[in-house]
C-alpha cells in the first residue's frame, strides 16, 4: 500500500509539471503503470490533502501538488544531476521553452602571482591570466601582498568588504566579459513578482556573484522567493568545465535541461 501511495504522489507531480492542470482521478488512472479503481485515487487523494501533500483548489476541481511536496520531488530527483545535453544553443532553446533562468561561469584558475610596484604612482596585480593597475599606497601594497595566491574570485569578494571599490569594479567588469547569461527574463519576471526580493537581490544574480557563493546543490527560500527555487551544479559545457545556475518557479520541469546519474 505504502509503494502504491508513493507511486500516485509521484505520478500525479510528474503529470503536474506537464500539464500545469489540476490532476483528476480519470487522468491519473490513465497515468499510473498498474489497475486501480477511481474511487481508491480518489481515496487516496482525500488522504495526500489531509497530509498538506497535494491541494483541491475547488470543491470540484483536480489536486494539485503543494509547495512542500515539489520540494521533496526535487530534493529526491536533483541530486547527481548533469546536463541533458552539452551545447549551449540547445540549453538556451530549452531554458526560453520552459521558462528558467541559466547562468554559466568557466572553471579555471587566475591567482593572484605578485604585486609590481611603477614608482610611487601604480601598483599592478599579476595574477596568472590578468593583470590589474590601481594607485599605489604603501598600506595597499602590505595589504594586497598577503593575498598572494589567492583566486581572483576572492581577492574581487576582499576588495569589496574592505572598500577597495575601485579595484572591485576593474575586477567586476571582467567577470562580465566571463559570464554567459540565459533568459534572464525569466529572473526578471521573478523580481516582477516579488519586488521586495528584487530590489535586494537581482543584481547579485544577473552580474553571477551567487555563483561564486553557492555550493553545489538545491536552494529555495529565502534565497529565493516561495514558489521558485535554484540549482548549483558544475557541468561541462561545449568541452569547457562550467559553474551553472539554473533559477525557475518550482513547478517548472528541471529536467528537461538535467539528467539524473
């Protein structure tokens, strides 16, 4: 009975993300790979809204899955993921298609090898693919000398927190040029929604900052707001290690663009 339950909860959820319809009980039986009168999913319906499993926004109407239960859905299914296909064009098509927002990051590394100093004027950053001029000051070169070795990406987040905002930004605009974007609409349309939340946060999304920040996995609120949800995963894009973002509502289908493994 137990294996039974658990196989109309997760048939009535995969329907859900096809459809985005209420789920009634003679769609389900035609869904579910084994025999069972309607009146038993209809029993077993009234047990999952009982439970806060699925939601009858009607009297009359089908169930849908509630918000607690998607988190399961996905928390279950997004765990060893990678990506369904490896061309940036088909990510991009289905990304628009099913209304997700997808950022990509290249993986590689740019330490930061030495600090050269240009008289009393400019102080330059070596790191191993760039190289960054800001005004010398004695204090800055004592500074700067102790995060030798240290990834751009963390040198970018130190130089903020302490108000190196100069260098911050020389430093933001060629995470710019790194970053590819996807759909950022779809982010958008969120912020739109949810505008308290926006106003906080869009930015540090669309520029990639969280990127940086997240460990691989799932996030929901209050990352984000209710109802949506992000996955952090690093992928292999068009043969180039990549960190990945995906953003969507939590009933938007994730694996058109993953797979399980």
């Amino acid at each position: 009975m137990k294996r039974k339950y658990e196989a109309i909860l997760e048939t009535v959820v995969k329907t859900f993300l096809q459809t985005h319809e209420p789920i009634g009980s003679a769609m389900l039986k035609e869904k579910l790979p084994f025999e069972i009168a309607p009146a038993t999913i209809r029993y077993y319906f009234n047990q999952m809204v009982e439970r806060g499993e699925l939601a009858q926004l009607h009297k009359s109407s089908g169930r849908i899955p509630t918000e607690r239960t998607m988190k399961l859905y996905w928390r279950k299914h997004l765990r060893e993921l990678e990506l369904l296909h490896d061309a940036m064009n088909e990510v991009a098509r289905i990304s628009e298609k099913e209304n997700l927002f997808v950022l990509f990051k290249p993986v590689r590394s740019n330490r930061l090898q030495a600090l050269e100093r240009v008289g009393e004027r400019y102080l330059i950053l070596v790191f191993e693919r760039d190289e960054y001029v800001i005004r010398y000051q004695s204090q800055l070169e004592s500074f700067l000398g102790d995060l030798i070795g240290y990834e751009l990406e963390e040198v970018k987040r130190i130089a903020k927190d302490v108000g190196m905002m100069s260098l911050y930004y020389k430093m933001r605009a060629k995470n710019d040029e790194e970053i590819t974007s996807i759909n950022p609409e779809a982010l958008i349309r969120v912020a739109g929604e949810q505008s308290s939340w926006g106003k906080r946060h869009i930015r540090a999304f669309l520029d990639g900052d969280v990127i940086e920040e997240l460990k691989d996995g799932l996030y929901f609120d209050p990352l984000l707001p209710k109802g949506f949800m992000a996955l952090r995963i690093d992928s292999v894009i068009e043969n180039r290690p990549m960190k990945m973002l995906c953003i969507g509502a939590i009933d938007q289908d994730f694996t058109k663009i993953f797979k399980e493994v």
